[in-house]
C-alpha cells in the first residue's frame, strides 16, 4: 500500500521521503506518524496544506481556536498521550442487523483510556498521537470484542480526527463563572 508520512512540523512526506505539494492526490493513502507527532503536528499540517481544511466544514472554526492557543506546553489535559484508532460494531438481534463503523480521538492515561469531551484545545495540541488499533464490537446474545492491528488512510485520519473534535472541548463562551 502506497504510504505518506506526517511530520511534526506538519510536512507530509511520499514513500520516496519527498515533500508533498498537492496532498489531495495522496488522501487514499496510509498514515505514518513521524517521532514526535502530536495534535499540533496535525494543525501544522493543516495550516501548511489549506486544501485539506476544506474535507470539515468546522475547520476554520478548529484553526482559530488552535492560533490563539499558546505556541508551546499545551498538554495539561492529563493524559500521557492521544489514541487515533477505529472502531467497527455489528449489531444484530433484536432488530435489522447492521454494520457502524467509525473513528475515535481518545486519551491514554497509563493503561486508561479517556474521552476528550471536556478537555480544551490548549490542553491538547503537544501530547504525542499515536495509531490505535481496530476494535471489532460483535453486539448480539453477548458481546464480544476483538482487537487488530490496522491502517489508516490520509482522509480517515484528517476527517476523523475533526470530527472529533466537533465534539470535545468547552467552548469559553460555554464555561460557568461565578
């Protein structure tokens, strides 16, 4: 499979280690993440590259948030990293069998994984991203769930990682002040 790698500094390189200029070309790909990548890293690439700001509707809205972040320690969150991974879910009796797949951006504390939902942006941005791995959810008479290895595509990871942030984080105009 042809394969991209992301760098911190927000570079997508080609399998022959060459800077990318048109990354639309390249959304089929798989995703490496280069030492050191971290949500920053992902906004650096969105900023370098304004052609994939257009895959989410909400990313001006994520790119204003994330300029008027500090440049630098944003990671008071307490979580030891960020986990990209993807989740498959068969649901079956009672009811229509059906197939969900979907992706989710969660934090690792030690050997514990979090949601995101009330952490900021400015807590966020400098923990280190890693690829997860695929969870299998069979939901039936019991439920079983299986783990494997995957990869991840360039436009799964963008979209993915965007669409969860349309859901996490506490909006300033939202917080309670006494």
């Amino acid at each position: 499979m042809n394969t991209v790698q992301l760098y911190k500094d927000g570079i997508v390189v080609d399998e022959h280690k060459k800077p990318i200029s048109e990354p639309l070309r390249y959304l089929s790909y798989r995703v490496q993440l280069a030492d050191g990548y971290s949500l920053r890293s992902f906004f650096n690439m969105i900023t370098r590259y304004p052609v994939l700001a257009e895959i989410n509707a909400f990313f001006q809205s994520y790119l204003d948030q994330y300029h008027a972040c500090p440049t630098k320690n944003c990671n008071s969150a307490g979580f030891d990293y960020l986990a990209f991974s993807k989740t498959i879910e068969m649901i079956g009796f009672p009811g229509e069998p059906r197939l969900e797949i979907y992706h989710s951006l969660s934090g690792v504390l030690g050997n514990e994984t979090g949601e995101l939902k009330s952490s900021r942006l400015d807590g966020l941005l400098d923990l280190p991203v890693v690829l997860g791995k695929l969870k299998h959810v069979v939901f039936g008479d019991k439920v079983d769930v299986f783990e494997f290895d995957t990869v991840f595509g360039l436009f799964e990871f963008i979209d993915g990682i965007a669409w969860e942030l349309s859901f996490h984080g506490t909006p300033e105009a939202c917080g309670l002040r006494r």
